[in-house]
C-alpha cells in the first residue's frame, strides 16, 4: 500500500467521521425539539 493511497484512505475516514458526527447532532437537536413541543 503506498503512502498516496494511505493518505487518501485517512481523508475518507475523516470525511465520514465528520458526516457521522454532523447527522447524531442534528438527531439530538431534532429530538430535544420535539420533546419541547411534546
């Protein structure tokens, strides 16, 4: 495995941790809404 393509795998790790982070925030910020109004 080359150095370019381990580099390229570590940004598409990153990436989807990002992803994965972003949508369990807007579920929490979606359900604290909810519970609000409820």
């Amino acid at each position: 495995m080359t150095i370019k393509q381990h580099e390229r795998l570590a940004d598409l790790a990153m990436g989807c941790v990002i992803f994965l982070s972003g949508f369990l925030a807007a579920l929490v910020t979606v359900s604290v809404m909810l519970a609000g109004h409820a």
